[in-house]
C-alpha cells in the first residue's frame, strides 16, 4: 500500500526504507528549495528572452521552442551553481554528506494542449525509472518552478509498484542510449522515434496519485515507482526539476525497492557525485552492477559532469 506522507520528522534512513516500500513524501517547505527555485527562474527567463516560460508556447513557433530548450537544458544541468543547490537541499534534508550522492538536475518543461511532447519536451509515458538502468535503491526528488497543478503534474500508479508488468527495459543499454539517442533530443519534433522502455501490455492507469507539492517544497520517490506525465489541459507549460540520489550504504548492501519487472543493462551509478565533495563511487562498488556489460560501451557510461 503507497501511503503519501507530509512533512516528515523521521530520519533519512527511514524516510528511505519507507520510499522503498512504496511510500511518497512531500515536503512542503524549505528554505534551499527556494533559493534553488529562484536560481532556476533566472536562468530560464533568460533564456526565453524575457518571455514567461509557462506561456512562451504561445508566441514561438515550435521549433524554435525547442531549439531554445536544446540550447538551455545542458547549460542548466551542468551549471556549477546547479549542483551547489542539490548539494544544500539534501544536507537541508538530513542526507548524509559523506554518503549520500547526486546526479545532475534535469530541468522538465511539459507544453500544454499537446504542443510539444515530443524529444526534448518528452511526455513520458507510464514507466519506472529502473527500466531505464537506475539502481533499485535510487530515489527521485521533484520540485516545481512554477505553481503546478493536479492537471499538468506527476501520476503514479499505486497498483504497480509490487506487480511486474511487461515492458521494453530488456531492449535497453544505459551507455547504448548515451552513444547513440540522448544527443539527439531536441531534433525529435512531431514523433519521438527512440526506442524507450514502455509498457508492453495493457495496463490500468486508475487508481492513480497525484501529489502537487508548493514551490519551495519537493516529493521524493523510489525510481521503481511506476510513475507518468499528466497530460497538461493547464493551459500552462509546466516547468519543473528532477535529481535522483542513492545512499552509498544501500549500493553496497544492495538495499532498495524490490525489482518486479526490469531487465536493463547498463547502470546510472557512475553518474552519482557524493555531496560533501563531488567524488564519483569507486569503480568496486558500481562493478557488480556492470555484469556483462561489453568493454566498447564502457567508455560511454558516464552522461552527467
């Protein structure tokens, strides 16, 4: 049973243990979510030239939409500031510094009325992230950058999370998709043709949960958890952004959700920075997670910086 939590006051050991049994938290408030927001509002009004960015779909022919958010997304991402705010957010959160690692913010921007929901906009449909090379013990932070609503953000079907489902995950490569699809993006206009892990049968979207946390607050939830984008009727573009982060002590005790029905290969963890001084996770504990991976991949595994 998915239970969704408000405002904890448990530890990060039982908040995780807790995620990974299939439980969502909502923290509604927090000072470097703030600030972290406000960074992010600068930078993306900048980059839409002093256009609002939940109604610039408005005025902008969509092409040139996405060529301003292939331009602006990795900049976002890789901006030395960016990772200085995870950093501050999860030490906020009683994450421990020494052994709690990050990857990247991805900045999400979901278009209203089906403008663009392809490629670099992509509106995903239902899936877990651990069917794209996530560890079972990543956990996934989402905080809006704008004020969201029951009709453009995040569904997570509930009745999934302990029921395996058939899907494309056994197709999927983590440095494959590296190599060959994530440059390409922001050309996949109109029709997304990467292959990406979906379901591969009929499955049932109600019951469904969707949490609307506040700007300044977040929700945090395993990357097993089988989750989608709401088709946006808002009439605004929602912006919003996601990291993931793993606990070293659960990579090495291999302690995280229990995997129902993902059969990648590959894995995200050498994308993970430890936040108390951006080192990676040394090669001998992401190695068991390598198993049969072939050696002219390998020079692929890393995405984030």
């Amino acid at each position: 049973m998915t239970s969704v939590i408000v405002d904890p006051t448990c530890t990060d050991d039982e908040r995780r243990h807790a995620l990974y049994d299939g439980d969502i938290f909502v923290h509604t408030h927090s000072p470097a979510i703030q600030a972290f927001v406000a960074f992010t509002r600068g930078l993306i009004e900048d980059a839409f030239g002093g256009r609002d960015p939940e109604t610039a779909q408005y005025e902008m022919d969509v092409k040139e939409y996405a060529e301003v958010l292939g331009s602006f997304k990795p900049t976002f991402i890789h901006h030395p500031e960016s990772k200085v705010h995870l950093r501050e957010i999860l030490v906020e959160h009683g994450c421990d510094p020494e052994l709690t690692y990050f990857d990247v913010p991805r900045l999400r921007t979901s278009t209203s009325d089906n403008y663009l929901t392809t490629g670099i906009a992509y509106a995903f449909h239902p899936h877990r992230d651990t069917w794209y090379s996530a560890p079972m013990m990543q956990l996934n932070w989402w905080l809006p950058i704008y004020d969201v609503s029951p009709d453009n953000v995040v569904a997570f079907h509930p009745d999934y999370f302990a029921k395996g489902i058939a899907n494309g995950s056994e197709r999927y490569n983590y440095y494959a998709w590296n190599r060959d699809s994530r440059a390409i993006a922001a050309s996949q206009i109109g029709e997304d043709t990467r292959d990406q892990p979906k379901p591969e049968e009929p499955i049932a979207l109600d019951p469904q949960i969707r949490p609307v946390p506040p700007v300044g607050g977040t929700m945090v939830f395993s990357g097993a958890q089988l989750h989608s984008s709401v088709p946006n009727t808002s009439g605004r573009t929602r912006v919003s952004v996601d990291f993931r982060v793993v606990h070293r002590g659960d990579v090495e005790a291999g302690r995280g959700a229990v995997n129902v029905d993902s059969h990648c290969t590959g894995t995200t963890m050498r994308d993970y920075l430890r936040v108390s001084d951006q080192e990676r996770l040394p090669a001998e504990v992401i190695a068991p997670y390598d198993v049969g991976v072939p050696d002219e991949l390998l020079q692929y595994a890393i995405y984030s910086s």
